[in-house]
C-alpha cells in the first residue's frame, strides 16, 4: 500500500526566504537553472567519491550525467540527476531548512543594501529555492544511492507548505525536479534559451549536460588543458564559473608540478574585496580532487589562511581516492601541494609588487587577510617584502611603502625601522613619542591595525635593522641625527641649582604618583609637549599591552615611566613654584592633570570626570588671576 501523502508547513525562515525570492521581479531570473544545474553536479561529485571509496551504491552502472527536457505547450521543464539522490529524512532536513541558520536575515539585509539577489543566492546556500522565481510548482522526485532506500516525491508551490510521499514503484538513482513554470517564464521551456543559459553559467560543470540529448557543456577539467592552449578569456570565465564574481581576477596562477608530489592547480586572486572573509572565518581554502574527482571544497588544508583570499582548485594523481576526510587532514602530500602554493602565490605576488599600482588594487582588498601571515615563519622575509605602510613621508592616509622603500630613504647611519601605531593618522601624529622624530628629519611607519603590532613584533626585523616603536627607540641614536629647527630659539638653559633642583621636583613627582609610575625622568624625545609616557626598557609596547588588555578583559592603565620636558613652559613654571613651595596644593593638581592627559591621549582613561571636574577648577583659578591682570 503506498505510504500516505504528507501535507507540512514550511519554517518561518523558509517562508521569509520564498516571500523575498517569488517578489524579486529586479533578479536575473536564469540563474535559477545555474542553481539546479550545480546542485544536480554536487550530487554527482558526492556519488562519484563514494563508488571511488569502493561503497556500493544502487544503479551502479548509471551513467553519470544531467539531463535536462523542456515540453514548451506544457511550460514545464525538467532536470535530472544520476547523482547521491536523497532519503525521505534527507529531504526534509536539506530541503525543509536552511543550511546556515540566519540566512534569510543576511538576505534580507543584503537585499536591503542593494546587493543583486543573483549574486546572493549562491552565497547564501539556499539556491533551490531560487526556482521558485521562476515555477508556481515543483515537484522533486529522489532515490537515494543506499541501495535500499525507498523513493520519495516532494511537491510545493512555494507558498506556506509542501507535501511528500514516499513513492511504491522503483525509481533510478538520483533526483528529478519537474518545473511548472509560471507564465511569464515560458521561455524557459525554449531549448535554445536553456543551451544559452547553460553556456553561460555551467560551461564547467565536470558531468555531461544533456538537453534533448545533445551535450551542451564543453570545457571541463580546464586545468588540465596544456597551459599554452589556454586564453585569458577561458581562466576568467571558469573564474566567474567558480566563485560567481563577474569581475575578472587580478591575478591567474596556473600551476602543474610533477615533484615532490604531482598535481596541477588553478589559482585566482579576485580583484574584489575579501574582506568578508573575516565575518566567516571558515569560508576559505582550494577545492580538492583526485584524478577529477572532487573530494572536499574549499579544503583548509591546501593553502595558509593568510592567502584565504585565493579562490581556486587542485587536483592530483598522488592521493588514494578512497581518502576519508578525516585522514586527509594529517596527510603529508596535502601538506607539501599546500607548501609549493604558498611558495608560488608568494611569488607572484612579488611580482605583482613590481606594478605599484595594481599591487595597491590587491593591498586595498586583502590586506586584512594578508596580514595574518605574520605567522608563517618559513616564509617570513617573502612575507615582510609584501607589507605595506603608511608612513610620515606620505601626504596622506592613501600611501602604501614597502620596508624596502623605507631603508633606501633612510639617513646615513640608522641603524632601525621606527613605528609608531594609532587609530589614524591624525591621531598618530599628535603623538608626542614623534617629537623627535620630526626635529630629526626620521621617517616613521604609521600601524593603524592591532595586527599590525602582531606583525612587528613577530618580525622584529627586516634586513639588518630592527624594527622599533617610536616609544621605545634609543633617544641617543636620534640625537645623532641633526635637528632640522636649530634656528629656533632655543630655551633659556637651567643654572646648575635650578637643574638640582629639577631632578628633586621629578622625585616629588614620583611620589605624588606612587605606584601608577614606575619612574618619573627628564625627557630627551619631547619638543611640544610638556609630558608623555614610555614604557620601561624591555617591555612591550604600550600599544601591544593594550591589545593584550583587550584580550584579557583588564582595563587599568599599565605602570609606565613618565617623562617631563625639561624645557616647556609649563614645566619651567612648575619648578618656580616647586622652588617656592615644594609642598604646593597647585603643583600636585598639575602632576594629577599632567598624568590623566597623558592617558587619556594613550587611551586608558576610563573615567573622564574626575579630569574634567579638575580642568574646571583649573580654568576657574586661571580666569580668576587673568581677569585681575587685565583689571577687567
Ligand atoms: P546548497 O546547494 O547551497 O546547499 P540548496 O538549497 O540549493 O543549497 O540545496 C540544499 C540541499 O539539498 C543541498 O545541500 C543538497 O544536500 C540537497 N540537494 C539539492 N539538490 C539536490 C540534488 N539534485 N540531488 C541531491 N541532493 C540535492
């Protein structure tokens, strides 16, 4: 007796998903057959890794093809598969819900934000679903490969519900999708709108495509083609095949290597922005094969996350096709095709450097990936080749310097790379670590990013000279260099008793601070600024500590040394009133102020109001004895 028909309503998410799907009247609506086309082929590649693992399937003798029919009186269209097919179970659980959870949010927003619903409908992993852009009803017939599964049939109008039915006869391996089309996508019952759709979006898909018999895919396996006969135009197009990005890449690697392990790969570096790539960790790696038979996509394991932004394939002779994915991880070939990728994605890099522009085009798009490559360290000197910065002898933020192009501006006798990090440039440059740096004619990396202080901590070093924050360079070896303001006047010089009596106002004012400073001393670095903080010798930086901090949750301020510019104003009225009363309510005030400032220029200033509620006292007193001078 057949089992009986099963009426069920769809999740809300699914009902969300169809509503923004059957209303997108702006949507290239042919993309629904690219969709189908390709999950017909996953199906496919899925039974094709089981029969090479030697698992028994049904039918074992189908051929492994999509075969797609049309009846134009009838509007309606069909596409089948000899692919993995699916058990009832299964096509509740694949059909009935949607693989990522808070997809139809993305969508929506997405939508929202006017991204084409074409190019996100194959991201979102909800492509079956784009039929119904097309289709007032549907009706998927399946047998599942385990050779004792029972055939189901599923059908919906993609509305609110669908009903299913396992089926009584026998039916072949695989999955039938018969499509009643609505009225105005008639044409997609013509067979030669279908052959033109197929060409343009499912030339490469690695199955015979049969419409009315006839095979209408011609370029499979395109990596396997001798590279000389291969045109630009054909790496771009199975690009945009791969990774449905119509923008050409910006860079085509096609790689064959016969040792130490044999395989040939395609490569691409999109031109487009792989930013995304950080709100989905996940979402990278090369899709693997064995002899043309696809084992994993995106497969981690090929390529280092910092070249996650790299699209493309591999495929080798070497590995047993009967793998378990699981094994695949600790093999030792998958890790050497992954060495000779890096090795060779690095370099064309580096000759992509050569064209500065093209190279800042890849800089702007992946930079944020790129840069976790501080932990390569095998390839480390090719990897700190391909940093950029912007730096103090750039106009504005746009500029890009590589650490090479640092050295060869660097004066005669630095012996360092100096940085300094910050939020932004304006930022950075008010930095009073930079003082001296600018008297001095020195350049100085701006970091922008936190990873950037990873990066430079890990490198240490580039050729001979090391890389050094601002803050904690060596003031002797800056004073080397000539000031480039000697005209300026310089400050009156502080008889022998006054200089006494400043190195007793600094241990005052190490008192007053007590364990908030791990010293207070004269400064050598500071040309505006009456004070800053350093960190000690030897510890980290101060930017570092606060990325550690935001790690570790800890928001207290680090115990720095703070430094006082002997030279101020400001300082020279504090000694005066130091001198006059060393126990001065005015100069502890000061200190306090002098000490707050300075963090919060640093950003550890948790509570402002404390600093405002002295500032206000300040300018009241100020106000007060100004208002006296003028007599006002
Ligand atoms: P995606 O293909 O991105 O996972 P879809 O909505 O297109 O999203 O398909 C959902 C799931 O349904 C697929 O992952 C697959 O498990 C199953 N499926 C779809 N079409 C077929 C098919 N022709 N044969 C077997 N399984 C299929």
């Amino acid at each position: 007796m057949a089992a009986k028909e099963q009426k069920k309503q769809f999740k809300a998410e699914i009902k969300q998903l169809l509503d923004i799907i059957t209303h997108s009247i702006y949507t290239n609506h042919e993309i629904f057959l690219r969709e189908l086309v390709s999950n017909a082929s996953d199906a496919l590649d899925k039974l094709r890794f089981l029969t090479a693992g030697g698992q028994a399937v049904a039918d074992a003798d189908a051929p492994l093809e999509i075969r797609i029919s049309a009846d134009k009186d009838a509007g309606m269209l069909t596409i089948e598969d000899s692919g993995l097919g699916m058990t009832a179970d299964e096509l509740v659980t694949n059909i009935g819900t949607i693989a990522h959870s808070g997809s139809a949010q993305f969508m929506k927003e997405a939508k929202a934000s006017g991204e084409s619903l074409d190019n996100i409908i194959g991201r979102f992993g909800v492509g079956f679903y784009s039929v119904f852009m097309v289709a007032d009803k549907v009706t998927i017939t399946t047998r599942s490969a385990t050779p004792e599964a029972a055939p189901v049939s599923w059908t919906s109008s993609g509305t609110g519900s669908y009903t299913m039915q396992e089926l009584e006869a026998d039916a072949p391996r695989g999955t039938r999708i018969e499509i009643h089309l609505k009225d105005e996508a008639k044409k997609f019952a013509e067979e030669r709108t279908i052959k033109d759709i197929l060409r343009r979006h499912s030339n490469f898909i690695n199955f015979p495509i049969l419409v009315a018999g006839e095979q209408v895919n011609t370029q499979p396996a395109l990596w396997r083609e001798p590279k000389f006969k291969i045109k630009k135009e054909q790496y771009d197009e199975f690009y945009s095949f791969l990774t449905l990005d119509q923008t050409p890449p910006l860079e085509t690697l096609h790689i064959a290597v016969d040792a130490p392990v044999q395989f040939t790969s395609l490569v691409f570096i999109p031109a487009n922005s792989s930013s995304g790539l950080f709100d989905n960790p996940d979402n990278y790696g090369l899709d693997l094969y064995v002899r043309r038979v696809l084992i994993e996509r995106k497969h981690k394991d090929l390529i280092p996350e910092y070249l996650g932004f790299a699209r493309g394939l591999v495929d080798t002779e070497d590995l047993p096709l009967n793998l378990s994915r699981e094994t695949l991880q600790q093999n030792l070939l998958v890790d050497k095709i992954k060495t000779t990728i890096t090795k060779q994605v690095l370099a064309q890099l580096a000759k992509l450097a050569e064209d500065k522009e093209r190279y800042a085009e890849f800089w702007k798009n992946h930079f944020k990936v790129f840069k976790l490559g501080y932990s390569d360290f095998i390839n480390r000197d090719k990897f700190a080749e391909l940093l950029r910065f912007n730096s103090s002898a750039d106009e504005d933020q746009k500029g890009l310097n590589s650490l090479a192009e640092y050295v060869a501006r660097m004066k005669d006798g630095q012996k360092a790379i100096y940085y300094v990090s910050g939020p932004s440039r304006e930022a950075v440059r008010l930095d009073p670590h930079l003082e001296i740096f600018t008297q001095r004619g020195l350049e100085v990396l701006y970091l922008y990013e936190p990873i950037d202080e990873f990066i430079m901590d890990s490198l240490r070093s580039y050729k001979d000279f090391d890389l050094v924050a601002a803050e904690q360079a060596d003031i002797g070896e800056l004073e080397k260099f000539e000031s480039l303001d000697k005209d300026e006047a310089q400050p009156e010089a502080l008889s022998e008793e006054d200089s006494k009596t400043f190195e007793d106002m600094l241990l005052t004012i190490k008192e007053l601070l007590g364990e908030r400073v791990e010293d207070v001393r004269e400064s050598k670095r500071l040309k505006g600024s009456a004070a800053c903080m350093v960190t000690p010798d030897g510890a980290m930086s101060s930017q570092m500590q606060k990325y550690m901090q935001l790690m570790t949750k800890d928001t207290s301020p680090p115990v720095r040394v703070m430094e006082l510019n002997r030279d101020h104003p400001l300082t020279r009225n504090l000694l005066r009133i130091f001198k006059h009363d060393q126990g001065d309510g005015f100069l502890k005030t000061s200190v306090e102020q002098l000490y707050e400032s300075a963090l919060l220029l640093d950003g550890y200033l948790n509570d402002p109001h404390a600093l405002v509620g002295r500032i206000n006292a300040l300018l009241e007193q100020a106000s007060g004895w100004y208002a006296e001078i003028k007599k006002a």
